[in-house]
C-alpha cells in the first residue's frame, strides 16, 4: 500500500463525491422549484462511510452514495421541493465540501513534507 492509498486520503475521496453528488441533487431541486409532480431528492452517504471506516473497509469500494425521494407532501401542482431547506442545505453541502477539500490538501501537504525530509 502506497502513502497515497491510505484510509484518510480514501475517506475524503469517498466524501467529496458524496457530498458532489448531494450538491447535484439539491441544485437539481432547486432548479425545479416550480415543476409540477417534481419530488426533492436528497443524497446519503455517511452512514455507509463511518460503516466502513468502522470495518476497515475500502470505502471507495463499499460506499455508494444513496438517491431517495422525499415523501414529504407537494404544494398544489404536487412539487415538493421547500426552497428555504434546499438553500441551506445547498449552504451546509458547499461548507463540507471546502472542508473536505482542504483537509484533503493539507494531508497532501503532509506528504509533500515526509517526501521532501528524506
């Protein structure tokens, strides 16, 4: 195993496409705000990441960003998407993933460092 497959580096790979894939979905929502029958999706991913972190397991191979469709009731054309949740969540998505991104250029950074000590 090279320094580069380490768990962290994967954890935060397996993070940054799950939290793409939410920002995706909810950009999707809130784009459709005013389509009729349009049902507000959400992405979930971190339970199966802590499950694999748990496990020792590769979470680029285990975890599989889940798509689900809100049964939450519609307005009167049946649309579903609440468009003060959808921009804070947009909000709250877009935080964790500049979170996740620099803790991923800080770790290379780390690595930059042990590389250039020996």
């Amino acid at each position: 195993m090279s320094m580069l497959d380490d768990v962290s580096i994967k954890a935060l790979h397996t993070a940054l496409d799950g939290l793409s894939q939410r920002q995706q979905a909810i950009s999707d929502d809130i784009a459709n705000v005013n389509t009729p029958y349009y049902r507000a999706r959400s992405v979930d991913f971190e339970g199966q990441l802590k499950q694999a972190l748990a496990n020792g397991d590769d979470p680029t191979q285990v975890v599989t960003p889940t798509v689900a469709y809100s049964g939450a009731a519609g307005d009167l054309t049946s649309n579903n998407v609440d468009l003060g949740e959808a921009s804070v969540s947009s909000v709250k998505t877009e935080m964790s993933y500049e979170l996740a991104l620099r803790a991923t250029g800080d770790r290379f950074s780390l690595l930059r460092a042990a590389i250039r000590s020996n």
